[in-house]
C-alpha cells in the first residue's frame, strides 16, 4: 500500500480508516521554499592529520541541494568539525573533491571562498576590540561595499537576529550575553547574503532555555532565506528539531544514515543509528507532526474547554490528553474555532499508519 | 581624557556596560607620581640652595651642564627605545609565526644574551671592539632592552583566543588581514607593557654610557664620585630616578589611551 501522493487527505479517506470522519484542518500549507542556497558535493573527501595513520574521515560522499539544512550528529571525536571545515578549507582535505555550485573549492583562492561562504563556530569568536556593528561589517567591507550599504545592512541584519540596532550597534561583545553574542554571530555570518553556512556546534554553549529559543528563531530564520546549511551537532534533538536531512555520522566520519528526520526515527538504519536515537523515538517523531497534517475527528467530538492550535504537534496533544484525562480535545485554527478533535487512538493511529506506508517522501 | 570627562563617563554607563569599563584611570598612584616627583626635585633643588658651592661643583651644578646631560640622556632612552620598538616587534611576530624551531631559539637566545650580559661589560667590549661614542651606547642599550617588547609580542600575540582569529580566516581575511586588523590591535596592551619596561630599563643603564664618552646623566654620577662632590653625585642619581619615574607615568598613560576599547 503506497500513500505517497500529494493529496494525503485524499487517499488516507479512502485506504485509511472509512469509518471515521475526516477532516482537515486546513488546506495545503505551502512548502515550497525560497531558496538563495547553493548545490555543494562532497566526493570520496578524506583527511588524515599530520602524521596520524588513522584518517580522521574517510571516503567520505554527500550531495547537499540547494537550500537544504543538512544536520551532521554524532558523538564527539567522529569527525564532524573536521568533515564541515574542509568545505571552507580551514581545513585542507587530503584528498577528494568538493564542489560549490559545480565549482571545485580547491581550485578557488581560500579568502575569496571563504566571504562567500558564512562561518559560526560554538565560541563565536566575535572580535572583542570591534563594536557589533563593525564586527557584523566586517565580511562587506572585505568585498568593497560601501559605508552606506554596509551601514543600512548591519541595521538589517541586527533587527533579523532581534537585536535593537539603536541599543546594540555600537556595543562591544563583552558587553552582551552569551546569546545574544550568538545572535550577532549569525548575523555576522549572514552579512553579505552568502549561499552556504557551515554552523559548528552554534547553539552549544548557551544554556537550554535560551537555546531552544536561538533554535526557534534560527528556524524561523531559514524559512525566509533558504541558505544551503551544514550544521554540527552532538545532540540529536537539536538535529531532528531543525535539520531537513540527517547524517548521521560514526567514528571517521562514517555515514550511518542520511535521510529526513521522520524517516530515520521510523526506521533506524542499525543499531548505531537506534542507539543514537535514544529512547522515546515516537514522542520525538510526534513531535515532528502538526496537527493540521494528521487525520483528526469531529470538531463536535472534543470534550471540555481546553484545546490546542492546528500548528501545535501530535506531541503537545498527547503531553495534554494525558494531563487533563480527557478522552478528545478540541483544535483551533487560526481565528481561534474549534474545527476538529484529537483523541490518543487518532494519535497512535497516525504513527501505525506512517510506519506502514513507510513512504519516503512524507516530509520532503 | 579630563578628570571631568571621566567622572562624567563613569555616571553615564548603564548597568549591561559595567563589564567593560576599564579599570580606573585616576588610581592613587597615577595622582601621587607627579606630586612625588615636584616635591622630590623640589626638595633637591632646595637643599642644594642651601649648599656652599666651590668651583668643582658649579662646574657641573648649573642648568647649561644639567639640561645639556639630560638632554643627552633622554636621547639616547628615547632613540633606542624607538629601535628596539621598530625591531624586537617585527622579531616577535616572526618568532611566534615561525614553524621553525632553530629560527625562534635563535632569535629569543640572542634578545637572551643581550639582556643576561652586564651593561657595562657589554658597552665596554663593544667599544674597545668598534669605537667609543653615542652609536655604541646606542646598540647597547638596543641589545639590552629588546627582549621584554620582544617577549610581550609574542606573549601578546599567543595569549589571543583562537577562536578570534579561526573566525577571521573563516571570514576571509588574509593572514596579513588577520595580523594587522585583529591580532596586533589585541596584543597592543601586553606590547605596550614590554615596551613601558623597555623605556625604564634604557633610563637606568643608559648611566653607563658616559663610560664610552656618550654623555648622559651618568656623567654628573661619575663625576660626583670621582672627585668627591656627593651633591653632584645625589643630584645626578636623583634626577636619573626622576625621568625613570615619570616615563614610567608617562607611559602608563599611554597604556590605558592606546589599549583597545572593549577589551
Ligand atoms: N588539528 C588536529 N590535529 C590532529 N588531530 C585532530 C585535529 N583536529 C581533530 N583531530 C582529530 O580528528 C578526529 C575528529 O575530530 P573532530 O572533527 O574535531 O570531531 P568532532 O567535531 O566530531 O568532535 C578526532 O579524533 C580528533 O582528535
Ligand atoms: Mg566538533
């Protein structure tokens, strides 16, 4: 039983459960994305330190699309920062090819490649002696721009990462808090609008609040820019919270699998990948699914007064099924009408069905 | 920088910038320097007043000499220390650039020698081995003090946090991008330590240069001991102790003005 085609609403009324009355909450929401994002290819890249026998990767291949924010995770010392470097030559491959838009990177001068190529690492490295204005302008003034353009960008820029220009321009890094040091960091990165990102463990030093929160926005963020992003993680809920596909990666910088987070929480690849994923693989998967794009029952059906939002997740249906007791709950759209009800059997339904359909193109 | 424009800056930082305001500027001792120093010369000037002075003496006690000494001697502090700025900086960042270990060991074992060998014994030598006379004193006091700034270079320049510079070249700077526009301005206040010692050591042996006939206060020193006029001599030594003082002042000053804002 296929159930890959775009109408889903469709073809799970008819192959699904017809006893239930279906309804959607809304109509397709739009996906498709607004890309500026460039097409990178890593082939067979290998890279052996120093006098080291042992490579720290090896053979290692991936084709990343345009626009597409691909998470490397994996525990610590596989090889992760090593892997992402070498595509902005801090780190020089000792053998392989890596290509930007069809352009080999070795073949580039390593300065002019890196301005186009935006860089966070977990420490920020912001320059303490320069104001945040004149760190965020420090790529454009590489590349010639003027005071004026430069000037109207950082404004931008900082007013992007939800930082106020007029209060934070003319501070000194030490004078902001590890977050919002992180913020200007990516703003930094993002100064001249360059189509690739390699973000090194950017959110790993901030404390968990804050982080979820950088999270959010950077989320957000990616939404309206599309940048062609690798991003490092040691931590597997960050990846499946914001990556379009995950690698995950063993010792060597080994891929164990690369596919959508859905997709590799139904169905783990090995043990290596399972064990990596840790228990509490369906709430991290629920947690993947809004509301509007699950099957639910009738608006009627929903008991009491608490309800949740269609952009809610299957799992903050459940986390409030079980803390009411209720047997259905109502879910609002946007102008705040109940429009239809969950249940726990819509939702473990809603697992059993993507695990059996075990269709690949769920999220893409 | 005012003692008003101070207090005024002080009042005006709002809380999130406390971190970053430098340490005080007006601290006892940059207040008291300069006092000490009048009242000392004071004192001396004073005392001497009260001295009956034979013509030995006025030989050497009058303004013409003192200012003629001291002029020698502020001369040879500042020519060599703008020397060794020029060279020993350049020679610790190709120190501490280098990935050859005999250049580095070269370079630091020869700052090294210059600095472990006596002052006197070194400006002899050198004078019995080329000449006696101001370019002498000059390399002497150049050998002398060229290895705290060449030390604090490469202090300056290895302290920086690596994650600074790694984020510059992620960027694209060039590595002279990366020298000039973040590391030098970052070990400016550790180069400026070096070069603040540096200044002071100059004042003290450049005393030794009257010895090879290159002037200096160390003349009055000498000729204080020499033919038994002890005002001469306390003069000389005092004065010496003055300028030490108030470079040392001087140079502390620069240290707070120069060190870049927000580190
Ligand atoms: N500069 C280096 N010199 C030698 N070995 C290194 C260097 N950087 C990393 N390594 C080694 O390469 C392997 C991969 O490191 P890294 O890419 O930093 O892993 P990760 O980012 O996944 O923690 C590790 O075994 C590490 O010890
Ligand atoms: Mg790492």
């Amino acid at each position: 039983m296929t159930d890959s085609t775009a109408d889903t609403g469709a073809s799970r009324v008819l192959g699904g459960r017809p006893t239930e009355a279906t309804i959607r909450t809304t109509t397709t929401i739009t996906t498709v994305k607004n890309t500026s994002g460039a097409h990178i290819e890593l082939k067979n890249v290998n890279k052996v330190y120093g006098e080291q026998t042992v490579p720290a990767v090896e053979n290692f291949s991936m084709d990343v699309e345009p626009g597409e924010l691909i998470m490397f995770v994996g525990p610590s010392g596989c090889g992760k920062t090593t892997t992402m470097k070498m595509i902005n030559r801090i780190i020089e491959p000792t053998s392989g090819s890596i290509t930007v838009d069809g352009r080999d990177v070795l073949s580039l001068n390593p300065n002019e490649l890196r301005r186009h190529i935006g860089y966070v690492i977990q420490q920020i490295g912001l320059f303490p002696h320069m104001t945040i204005a004149e760190n965020i302008s420090v790529v454009p003034k590489l590349l010639g721009w003027s005071k004026e353009k430069t000037r109207n960008r950082v404004d931008e820029l900082l007013s992007v990462v939800q930082l106020d220009p007029k209060t934070f321009a003319g501070r000194y890094p030490k004078q902001l808090s590890g977050g919002q040091q992180q913020r200007v960091g990516v703003a930094r990165a993002l100064a001249a609008d360059p189509p690739v990102m390699l973000m090194d463990e950017p959110f790993g030093a901030t404390d968990p609040i804050t982080r979820e929160k950088l999270q959010v926005e950077f989320l957000r963020l990616q939404e309206s820019i599309g940048k062609t992003i690798i991003f490092v993680t040691h931590d597997f809920d960050e990846a499946v919270r914001l990556g379009d596909r995950i690698a995950v990666l063993s010792d060597r910088s080994k891929i164990e699998q690369f596919d959508t987070p859905a997709n590799i929480l139904r169905a783990p690849a090995n043990d290596y990948v399972a064990s990596f994923i840790g228990h509490g693989a369906a709430l991290k998967r629920l947690a993947l699914i809004p509301l509007y794009d699950a099957l639910l029952g009738r608006a009627t059906d929903a008991r009491g007064t608490a309800s949740l939002s269609e952009t809610d997740s299957l799992r903050d249906a459940l986390d409030l099924l079980v803390l009411t007791g209720l047997p259905a709950i109502g879910v609002t759209d946007a102008s705040g009408k109940v429009v239809a009800s969950v249940t726990v059997d819509q939702i473990s339904a809603e697992l059993g069905d993507d695990a059996g359909a075990g269709a690949p193109g769920v999220l893409s | 920088m005012t003692f008003e424009a101070v207090i005024e800056r002080d009042v005006s930082v709002a809380p999130a910038e406390l971190g970053v305001r430098r340490a005080r500027f007006w601290t006892l001792r940059r207040i008291a320097t300069p006092i000490v120093i009048v009242l000392v010369l004071l004192a001396l000037f004073l005392w001497i007043q009260t001295l009956e002075i034979d013509s030995i003496m006025a030989r050497t006690l009058n303004a013409d000499y003192i200012l003629l000494r001291t002029r020698e001697h502020l001369e040879l502090t500042f020519i060599a220390s703008a020397l060794v700025a020029v060279l020993a900086i350049p020679a610790g960042i190709v120190a501490s650039r280098t990935t050859s270990r005999l250049l580095r060991g070269t370079i630091l074992t020869i700052a090294n020698i210059g600095q472990a060998t006596p002052a006197i014994g070194f400006i002899i030598l050198l004078a019995i081995i080329w000449q006696i006379g101001f370019q002498t004193a000059l390399i002497a006091l150049v050998a002398y003090s060229f290895l705290p700034v060449l030390r604090n270079t490469m202090v300056g320049l290895s302290q920086i946090d690596p994650s600074v510079t790694e984020s510059a070249r992620g960027m694209g700077m060039t590595p002279g991008q990366v020298l000039r526009r973040i590391e030098l301005p970052l070990a400016v206040p550790v180069i400026l330590a070096g070069l603040r010692t540096s200044l002071v050591f100059c004042v003290g042996v450049a005393t030794v240069a009257t010895f090879i006939d290159a002037g200096g206060l160390g003349d009055m020193i000498v000729n204080g001991l020499k033919l038994q006029r002890f005002p001469v001599l306390i003069t000389g030594a005092v004065l010496v102790s003055c300028i030490a003082l108030l470079i040392d002042w001087l140079a502390s000053i620069a240290e707070d003005l120069l060190r870049p804002k927000g580190v």
